[in-house]
C-alpha cells in the first residue's frame, strides 16, 4: 500500500480569521479523494507547508493555570456566536504576527483574566497540539502553570462577553456533574483537577 499524499490545495473561501480549502489527495490505496479544510492559515503559508515543507506556525496557546495563592483552577465563561450560548472554556487566544506563543499566553491571560502568568510548567507544556485534525490542521501551545494577581475584566476586548472564574475542587465537581455547557479541553482537565 501507498502513503498518503497531498496533491493540490485550493481555496474555497477567504475570511479574516478563516479560511476553506478543497485539499486533492490520493489515498493509500491510489485513489483520487478531496478533503475540506477550514485554516486559520492564509494560502500561501498553508501550501508552503504542505508542499515545500516550511515550518509549522502555531495558531493559538491555551492555559491550564492554577493561582499561585488559592491553588484554585482558572476557567472563563464565555459567549460564542457559533453555539449562540455561553461555554466554559481553558483562557485561550490566537497568536498575532509576530509574536512568540509564551508572550501570547502572558498576553491572553491578562486580556481575558487580569492575571499575571507567574510560573510556567515546561515538563506539562506543550508547542505544538491540536484541536480538531478530522476538519483542520488548526494548531495550539498548551502551557501548564501559576498565575497571580486578582481576576478582572479591565483588560477584555470591547466585543469579548467573558467571564473569569478561579474554580475550587467543589466547584469543579458542580460543574462536571451540571449540564452547562463545556469545551471538552476544559473538562478533562476538570477531571485531572479534582483527582489531585
């Protein structure tokens, strides 16, 4: 049998912030077959990427942090257009040109929390992961560690509806146990939090 390879990428939509892509490949058994991609990542970087095999630049980071003070977990509540609801969430935030993912975290911890990230967990973190292979190649930094400071919204974007929340390991098993809504990152480590 044959490996899988990629043959031709072309772009279905262009938007600011995501884009769709008819990628041509042929299967392992030498068949032709199209797959559809949605990318943050514009033409040019993403065919480089495929093709030329340039370097992979992550999109994101999201933060598994616990504060310094109260070893409390940290999580928001927020609202996303695409579940026309609220959802709690890991604080998470996609990386702008040219910045690295570790100045990305302390940035969107800050905007989306009003915590400072005081320590980070090089053993538990990660650069590269990612969120949903099967529909994109959409890639985040995982960075485990302690934050300090108090929670604030002083610091979100105009059009951002969060909430900060410092979550105990009785809140915690509340929400597992509720039926709010929750993005499945946030509640496995919901569950690796009250098993410490």
């Amino acid at each position: 049998m044959k490996t899988v390879k990629l043959q031709k990428l072309t772009q279905l939509v262009k938007t600011s912030f995501l884009n769709l892509y008819d990628c041509q490949y042929e299967n392992k058994l030498g068949e032709e077959k199209h797959w559809i991609i949605a990318s943050r990542k514009d033409y040019d970087t993403l065919s480089g990427q495929y093709f030329k095999q340039e370097e992979e630049h992550v999109d994101a980071v999201i933060l598994v942090v616990h504060h310094e003070e109260t070893k409390e977990l940290v999580l928001i509540r927020q609202f996303r257009v695409p579940l026309n609801d609220y959802i709690y969430e890991l604080p998470a935030g996609l990386i702008d040109a040219n910045e690295k993912p570790m100045e990305a975290a302390v940035r969107e911890l800050k905007e989306e929390t009003g915590l400072t990230l005081a320590q980070v967990d090089k053993e538990k973190s990660r650069a590269c992961t990612y969120l949903s292979p099967g529909m994109s190649e959409e890639s985040v930094a995982l960075v485990y560690g302690t934050c300090s400071g108090q929670i604030s919204k002083d610091y979100l974007e105009a059009d951002e509806d969060i909430t900060p929340i410092l979550v105990s390991k009785e809140k915690a098993k509340e929400l597992l146990q509720g039926n709010e809504k929750m993005d499945i990152k946030a509640y496995m480590i919901l569950q690796e939090f009250i098993k410490d």
